[in-house]
C-alpha cells in the first residue's frame, strides 16, 4: 500500500440534520443506534422517520389492517381517513417503543424512498440513514428497492448500516474513489464534509487492478495481475489533485491492489474506520457498487456503515 498525507486542521463547521429512516424490521436497532451516535459526534439533531404504505384496501375486504377487525364497509373519504390515522399512529407506536421521542418523530405515507428524499429536502438533512433486512446474500440487497432508489435518485448522501459500529477515537473516515471518474469528485467532497463534521481525518483510498465482477472478489477468484508503480504513483497524484482543489485537510491518500470490496473493508478493519464511502456507479473499478458483486460483498460484512453518494448529490 502505497500513500501520502497531510496533516492540516479543519475548521468548526455547522452540521445539518441527520434523517434516519427507520422501519418495522431487524434493521431498526442498527438504524437508531448509528444515527444517535453521529448526531452525538456532529453535534447535530437527528430526526427518524417511518414511512407507511397508503392503505387502501378493496372495498369489503378482511384485514389484516392496522388496528382494523373485520371487514372494511367501503373506501370512502371517511374510512380511508381512518386507515390513514392508523397507519400513521403505528408509525408513532413504532418510534416510541424505540425510544424516539415525540419532537424527533417524522411520519409519512407513500413511496419510501420519495417519502425519505422530500422530508431530507424539506428538513435540510445532510445525510439519510437506512438499515440491511438482514444478514447473508439475501440481506446483502440492500434493503431492495428502497436503497436502489435513493442511491440511484436521492439529493443526499445514503448511509446503509450492517452492523452496530463504534470506532475508536480518532478513526478516519475512509472514502474509496476511482480518480479517473467524474464522480469522484462529489464523492470525495461528501466523503470531507462527513469527516469534518464527526471531527475525523480522512483516507483517501484508490483500488488498483481489481475487477468488480464475481470472479474477482472471494477466495475462488483468479490472481488479480500487480500494477506498475506508475500507475500507482500515477492514481495518487490524481487523488493528490482532487484533494488539493477541493482543499480537504487532514487526509492521508493510499493506493490499494485487490478486489475493491475486499481491499476497501480490509482496510476499513486494519485502521477502524467510521464509515466507509464509495460512489454509486462510476466508470472504472468502483462501478458496480450496490448494484453487483462489489455491493454484496460490502453489505454482507459486519464493519462500519457504508455511505453512499449517488449521482444526484451536489
């Protein structure tokens, strides 16, 4: 592992909200636990949000509804009211078993991933916080729909929990960037606002020589071919580059060979990182994450959260 670095100190910065999504599944405790911690770090104020499906049931139909016994007479403005008050009182019972209290709680029906982007516009939130279904290949899709959705889509950067994290003090956010993707920048500069706010240096890390396909991360994968020191002198000038033009203090640069997913929660464990962050998609190693083997094989592991910056965060 080759790398540089740079000591200089940041300035106090004003964080914003952190929004935090939390909803009716194994997850939640993962998702309350990390957005407590952060705000504590950033001195911020959190919000956790629930949001419910529209419940409309058939005219006539048998539940299982919230809170509703036997059969619903009609969907008229009246009962369809009621379902929705239901619904939105589960979400509060919900939050309150959790701890949240009643001026932390923000409630919604609809599509929850529009639902979770419009209450981080309208609340000015920095980041949105979601959680894993569970463990193993199946939890590894990243909440499905949703986490595509805002990562694909969302205004602000995603953070997907996968496991309860608490690094120690003076931890660095590591952010792994493809210096040659016109992403990297905004990566990179979510990636130092994130580490100025929690108070913590920054890793810059490049992946050399990997191939995110699913021969290329495991044991079982061919040997991933060395990579002349040029190119790797070469990836930390860029980064170098970029690090200098967004001027973000306090960071160490570092080149890894390897698999991407593999090398980058490698060294998340070796330094103990506080969150790892990658790009949604991108032109060169990093391309894949959250959508092939790279994703699966960051949200199988029980490190630090991984944050996520998507094409649509400026």
């Amino acid at each position: 592992m080759a790398g540089r670095s740079d000591g200089r100190q940041d300035g106090a910065m004003s964080p914003p909200l952190i929004l935090c999504g939390v909803a009716d599944d194994e997850s939640a405790d993962d998702v309350l636990a990390v957005g407590r911690r952060l705000a504590q770090l950033a001195a911020c104020e959190v919000r956790y949000a629930h949001v419910a499906g529209w419940p409309i049931p058939p005219a006539g139909a048998y539940g299982p509804f919230p809170g509703v016994n036997g059969p619903v007479a009609s969907t008229g403005p009246a009962d369809l009211e009621r379902l929705v008050d239901l619904a939105l009182e589960g979400g509060a019972a919900l939050l309150t078993r959790a701890g949240v209290e009643p001026e932390e709680m923000l409630l919604a029906l609809g599509d929850p991933a529009e639902a979770l982007d419009q209450l981080a516009g309208e609340h000015d939130a920095g980041l949105v916080v979601v959680g894993t279904r569970g463990r193993g290949a199946v939890g590894g899709a990243l909440l499905g729909s949703v986490s595509r959705a805002l990562a694909r889509r969302g205004s602000r950067p995603l953070l997907i929990t996968r496991s309860r994290w608490s690094a120690p003090p003076g931890s660095p956010v590591l952010c792994g960037a493809d210096p040659d993707e016109p992403q990297a920048r905004s990566v990179i500069a979510a990636a130092a606002t994130l580490a100025g706010r929690l108070d913590r240096p920054l890793l810059l890390a490049a992946v050399l020589g990997g191939r995110p396909d699913a021969t290329a991360v495991g044991a079982g994968g061919p040997p991933t071919p060395p990579v002349e020191e040029a190119e790797v002198e070469a990836a930390l000038t860029r980064l170098d580059g970029l690090k200098t033009e967004l001027e973000v203090p306090r960071t160490e640069v570092v080149a890894l060979q390897g698999a991407p997913a593999a090398e980058l929660d490698r060294l998340a464990a070796e330094r103990g990182a506080e969150l790892l962050v990658v790009g949604y998609r991108g032109g060169g190693a990093l391309r894949t994450v959250l959508t092939g083997s790279v994703s699966l094989e960051l949200a199988r592991g029980e490190g630090c959260p991984v944050v996520v910056v998507g094409p649509e965060v400026r």
